[in-house]
C-alpha cells in the first residue's frame, strides 16, 4: 500500500528536508537512465569511430596512347631562326627557350607528329568514400555512387591520369636533353601544348577495365598500436546514385567486428543536434597529415536544417554540418548515437565549389528498403554490445567494472579499436585511487534501499504528526 500513502502525502517545509535527502539518493540512478537517451559529443565519437569505415572503389586499366615524335627538321629551323635573331648577342638563354616553347605552343602541328607505335600505359584510379558496418558479421552500408561510377566519368578520368603521367615523362625527357630545368610558367606552357597535340592528332585507348570495391577499417593490437586493415568487399544490393536512391549494401568476410545502432524511430526533428562521420578529402589527402592517421574518422557536429524532398518524391533529410568529398557513404547520428541517416551530397556553389553548411543526407527508412531486400537486419555484436556497456562503466566513473567489460571486450575480438588503451587508462584509474569503488548493481542497489528508506521515514514522519495533530 505504499503508493497511496505516497500518493496523499504533503510536503511542508518541515518535510522538505527529507524529500531532498531522497532526491540525492536517486540522481545516480537518474543520471543513468538519462545518460541511456542522451551522449556528448566525446561519447557519441567513442562509441561510433570504431565501425566507421572506408570505402575504396579502385580501378585498373590499360591506356595505349599513340607515341609521337619531334619533327626534328622543323625544330632546327626554330632554332636557327632565333639564331639569327640573336646576331647581336643580346637575348639570354632564357628567352631563347621561352621563345621556342611559345612557338611550339602556338603551332603544335608542325613540331610535334604522329607514328604508327602505341605506348601502353597502366592506370589506377581511386575513389575514396566512407560508410559503416550494420552486422558484426561484415554488412557494410554505404552510398552507390561511391562503388557505380558511370562510364564516361571513370574513361575521363583515366585519360587524364594517363595524360598527366605521359606529359610528365615528356617534359622530363625535353629538360634531360636540352640541358636545362623548366620555370613554373614554361612547364605550365608545355603542358597547354601537349594538351594540344593530344587532343588534336593522337588517340587514348582504354583496355581492360575492372574494379574492385575494398573496405577499409582499424584494428589495435596489444601495444597500444593500430594497423589498417583493407578486406574486398562483395556488392550484395545497391540503388542507383542521386537522384536515384544512392544506398549499397556490402559485405566482407569477418566476425565480431564494431558496430553501429540504425535508429528504429522515423525522420528527426529540425533543429535536432547530428554528429556526422566520414573521412573528407582534404583531410585523407593532406600533404601535412600522416597516412597512419588517414583511417581516422572526422566527426563534425550540426542541426537537422529542414527535411526536404528528392525529385524523386522520397525524403531527405538537410543538416549544417560541414561535409567534402570523401563524406558520402558516412554516417549521420542523434545524440543517442543512432545512425538516422547518410551523408550523401552537397551544395554547389555558382563557382563550382561546395556551399558551406548546405548538405543532405539519405534517411534510415530509405535504406532499411534495401535492407529488407537483402534479408539483413541491423544488430550489435557482441564485442559492441560490451563494448558499449564499458563505455558506459567509463563515463561514470566505475573503472573496475569498466576494466572487467572492457577485457571481455578483448576476449571477443582482440583487435576491437581502442580497446587497449582504455584498459590502460582503466588500470591507471584503479592504481591512483580515482574513480568509484563501488560496483555499478551495488551502487544502484544501495540508492534503491536508500531512497525506500526515505519514503518510509517521511510517510511515518507524516503518520505521527498527523496523530498529534488529531489529539490536541
């Protein structure tokens, strides 16, 4: 009968006292249910970077590019023109050669010919993107365009590949032979007159075109180390990229792997906060940034700015967060750390360039569609699930608890990342008396009977003054 006696009763400022003592009693047990619904950008971050993962889509092929040849005849009659030119002494080898590559510029077609020989050029190009893993058996969900790129894109993009490694060889080639080492504005020069002579009188062909889809991720090992593991993946579904329903779904051969919770719940909020994860190229191709560092995530952080629709009448959901080329495929995560969507494209620009802040992502509900399809239901791992319940254990300062979850952690999946380090630092805690004793179940326990404790103090408190008050 306990809640209709807690139901009648009233609280004086004599009792105030003793409804504090029991509201102090149950914050912990509050603060962790709230913890359940609500992370911080450092917990959001730490739960969700160990299942971000890389896309690599690579592609290899053959260019055969017609040889060419200096017409000889031609350029010593250049040369014997400036000569002339040069009777007085007064033009300096350098103008001498500016000279020569703007003729040669100007009329590429009486310096430069065509023969019958190919050279065979092998190519490689790369697309990078992100995503994430759905299973803890290897389900990968990603964008399509990062894996389905459409043919005369990729035919453009290996002929210039080939273009810029056979121009660079040619213009090495002129330096070696003429003696001489070419300013900024005469390689600048040349290039504008190979483009040219390809463009005008020789022919690129490709040959053998194959790709192959890899999936890119972290593991640690006991030294606190990391190493980069690339597995290739098999394409198990995929839509079709913008304004198609840009979704793929991969796999690759692996068990226990992290993984990241899709929200269960329809489109969010605007103005709801999102934690986006991805690996934008002019952080993954930085000159000044170290490649073992490349397979790190970025987290940018944003509102949800509006839900919009495609052109084709399915939603979209638009955010402020800051997104390049290389985020797509990456995923987009409430403040429970729930992937409600993926980031998929951008804004341009009138000059071409991405708009700031004016990005969109591909809602849950439009990949849980090819989700269905494939017969795949998103869930944790075990190594997840614990590693999640650790993390936790971490956030409240129950550090043995912590290090116990932690190193089943281990015991599931050795390599899980990050892992390490914080049994390292959960051993550090421990060693230098930081952190609380107290087991989590018992703590909670412990707040529980307190909290019972009060309410029947105050009920009896309440009871006896209710007697006295009848007997005067």
């Amino acid at each position: 009968m306990l809640f209709p006696v807690c139901k009648k009763m009233r609280f004086t400022p004599a009792t105030r006292p003793l409804f504090g003592m029991l509201l102090f009693c149950c914050l912990p047990f509050l603060r962790a249910s709230a913890q359940v619904s609500s992370l911080s950008g450092v917990e959001n971050y730490e739960l969700n970077r160990p299942g971000v993962v890389m896309i690599r889509t690579e592609y290899t092929a053959n260019v055969y590019v017609n040889s060419m040849k200096m017409d000889n005849r031609a350029f010593n009659a250049l040369l014997d023109s400036i000569q002339k030119l040069d009777h007085g002494g007064g033009v300096t080898p350098e103008q001498k050669l500016d000279i020569v590559l703007r003729d040669m510029n100007n009329r590429p077609n009486r310096y430069f010919q065509t023969t019958f020989d190919y050279i065979k050029q092998p190519e490689q190009i790369t697309a990078i993107g992100s995503g994430f893993f759905i299973t803890g058996d290897g389900y990968v969900a990603t964008n399509c365009h990062l894996i389905d790129r459409e043919d005369a894109f990729i035919r453009r993009q290996f002929i210039l590949s080939a273009f810029q490694q056979i121009t660079d060889a040619s213009i090495a080639a002129l330096e070696s032979s003429w003696a001489t080492r070419f300013t900024e504005q005469q390689r600048s020069l040349m290039y504008n007159t190979y483009a040219s002579v390809y463009s005008r009188l020789f022919s690129m062909i490709l040959y053998g075109l194959q790709k192959q889809v890899y999936v890119v991720y972290r593991t640690d090992n006991s030294d606190q180390s990391s190493d980069t593991i690339k597995k290739p993946a098999a394409i198990v579904r995929k839509g079709q990229p913008m304004p198609g329903k840009d979704i793929a779904i991969l796999k690759i051969d692996a068990s226990e792997l992290p993984v990241l919770s899709v929200a269960k719940t329809g489109l969010p909020q605007v103005g709801e906060q999102l934690f986006v994860y991805g690996y934008p190229g002019p952080v993954t191709n930085n000159d000044f940034v170290s490649t073992e560092s490349a397979i790190e995530p970025t987290l940018t952080t944003g509102i949800v700015s509006a839900i919009k629709k495609s052109a084709g009448g399915w939603p979209l959901i638009q955010m402020d967060a800051n997104i390049n080329h290389g985020s797509s495929g990456g995923p987009v995560c409430n403040e429970k750390g729930e992937v409600i969507g993926l980031t998929t494209f951008g804004s341009l620009e009138n000059t071409g360039g991405l708009a700031a802040g004016l990005n969109f992502a591909v809602p849950v509900s439009i990949l849980d569609e090819y989700l269905d399809s494939a017969g795949v239901t998103p869930a944790f791992s075990d190594a997840s699930r614990l590693f999640a319940q650790a993390l936790r254990f971490w956030s409240d300062r129950h550090y043995r608890a912590a290090l116990k979850t932690f190193e089943k952690v281990q015991q599931v999946n050795p390599h899980y990342p990050g892992i390490y380090t914080y049994i390292a630092r959960c051993k550090e805690n421990i060693r230098n008396g930081k952190g609380i004793n107290t087991e989590p179940m018992t703590a909670l326990l412990l707040n529980i009977c307190l909290g019972i404790l009060g309410i029947i103090l105050i009920t009896v408190y309440q009871m006896r003054r209710s007697r006295s008050g009848a007997g005067s």
